[in-house]
C-alpha cells in the first residue's frame, strides 16, 4: 500500500459531538466541541479541550463545575450554531430549556437525552487551548431511552462529526460486530 | 422529559476507535483504544488515556514517541483483539505489517488506513490512568482515500465502539447535515 503524508493537522477520524455547558457571568452558556474523551474510570472522569479564547473556558475557571450533554440528530442546528457563535457575541442562554441537577451550577440542557454534570479536577495548559479534565459526579438519561435500569445508547441518535475536509456531521449506522468478543477467534 | 440517574460510570456515547502503537522492550505492540481526542491546533497534539495497568504504556515511557492508526471496518476483528489481550500475555508484533517513518521509532500497522507518529509532550497521571498528549509530527494515509491531495475521512470506513451496556460496533451512517453551515439559521 502507497502511503502518502498529509497535513498534519488533519483531524481524520470521526468525532462524537457533545455540548458543553458552563455559567459565565451569571449566564448558562453552550458551545459544540468535538474534542473531548473519556480519561479515568474510578472515579470517572472527561477532559475536554477547549481553545485559549473560548468564552466557555472564562465559566469553567470561574466555577469549577461544567457539564457535558450529548445532542441527538434532532438538535443538528441548535449544536452547529452552538460551535459557529461565541458567548462573546450571542446570548445562547435561551437556545436550550436548562436544568441542573446535584452541584447547582452546572447548566445542562433538557432537550439532550443524556447530560453529565462534572467537577473540575485538573487543568492542562498546552499551546493554543486548555484541557479541562473533570470528575463525573452525575449523569442523566431520558426514561425513554432506559429499558431494565440501561440505556440504549444508539436510541438517543447521537452524531458525528468529520472536520477538514469535508466538514459532515453523519449518522450513527448499524451494528456489524460484537465488541470485546470478535476478536476471540484470535485466542488459540 | 423526566430524567433518570444512570450510573456515572457509564460512557454514554459513540467513541471512534483507534490502536495505540509503541515500541515495548524492543517490539512493536498495538493496543485498541476508544479513550482519546485531538487537543490542540499548533502544533497539533493528541491525547490518549491509558489505565495504569496498560503495557502499551511502559512503551510510551520508554522510548517517547507512539503512534496512533485508525482502522478500518475490516479489522475490526484484529482491533478488538487488540482490546482483549495485554502484551504482557501475547506478543502482538505479528498481528499487523508494521512500517516505521520519521521518527523511526514509532510502530505504524501498514494494514491501516490512516496513521499518525507522534512525540511525547506531557503525561498526566489521574487516579487509575494517565494521560498521554503527543504532538502530531506527521501523518498518512493510504493513497487509494485521496482525491486532490484531500483525505475521504468517511471512505476508510472507520468504526464506532459503544462500550457498556451493549459493547457493540457500530459503522458510520451516512451525511444528514453540513457542518458549520446547518446553524447558520439561527443568525439573524
């Protein structure tokens, strides 16, 4: 196989969407970010990383607390603007119905099927942004979407988003394989 | 919409899949990995977040450059495969081609669509992992996904894992909406 270099900035791989939500000056504030992930599992903790001049980066330091809440497809155009628009130049405190839940102070939005409310534990300066990392202290899923105490993960319609060079967001498609037992048939 | 408490330890939503590439005491070694994310633009940078435990790990330590490779649907077999067994029970140095590039000393899995080498920046150590953020110094792709010197992201067929409660791998579904774009009517 030829291999050819590219950009190294391309981001090539396909990003879950979620939104993050602060208070900043008092206000509840959301914004798109793509850039977040799973990083400890007892206790369990995210980090996301937000750019140096993110107004929602100013919420995070000012309170401590964040929350993070997962869109279905439904809200495609509410998230979009959400990542197009800075709490700098628009008041997004009234494009969701806002919730909050255990720490009081972490705005989460009713119309997201799954939110979660963190504490912030660590903060990483690197050049450009800041990784925010923080401890899970709740979570919250629609009772639609709960069958026997579980939640259905795909149900909730969650998206995707693919950067440079095509800027799409894509569905979820379907189950083609059973994790964390296909590769079984390696085991000898 | 009545909400209900989940447990906080659930990871709630759909997570690309990539293999962590490192050198261990000598030979190449590959780790399935869904806990990771781009974190900064300039220079590029990438995190992965590896449980303590993890031997992949030890590799990053010892020799301060990792690699990370995103699969295609067809291996999806070998990925999780990859997930099931430690390095320190299988030597995984066979289960790909492995192909070096400019930092020598980083293991990339030929078989891969796209592959990015990577240098260590900063390791921060949580309760039960660390997280280890690398800086981008370059990247690949199989020449057969570029059109005009742009990479087809969603051609390489990339896969999504959902982890508890269903462990499911699910494939990309196709484009509903154009981002950054697909907000732009909430502007007035």
């Amino acid at each position: 196989m030829t291999k050819i270099r590219l950009d190294p900035h391309v981001t090539a791989y396909p990003m879950p969407v979620c939104l993050v939500g602060a208070k900043v000056k008092g206000k509840p504030n959301f914004m798109a970010v793509a850039w977040f992930s799973k990083v400890n599992s007892e206790p369990p903790m995210m980090m996301v990383s937000l750019a140096n001049v993110q107004y929602t980066a100013e919420g995070i330091k000012e309170n401590g607390v964040f929350s993070i809440n997962f869109p279905g497809k439904g809200l495609v155009s509410e998230t979009d603007f959400c990542g197009l628009v800075s709490g700098r130049k628009a008041d997004k405190s009234h494009v969701f119905k806002v919730y909050y839940g255990e720490l009081k102070n972490a705005p989460m939005i009713n119309e997201c099927p799954i939110c979660f409310e963190l504490k912030l534990r660590e903060t990483i300066e690197l050049t450009d942004a800041r990784v925010f990392v923080g401890e899970i202290i709740a979570a919250y899923a629609d009772e639609e979407y709960m069958t026997d105490g579980k939640v259905d993960i795909p149900g909730t319609e969650q998206f995707l988003l693919i950067e440079s060079p095509t800027y799409q967001y894509l569905e979820l498609g379907p189950q083609f394989a059973k994790a964390f037992d296909v590769g079984n048939k390696f085991l000898k």
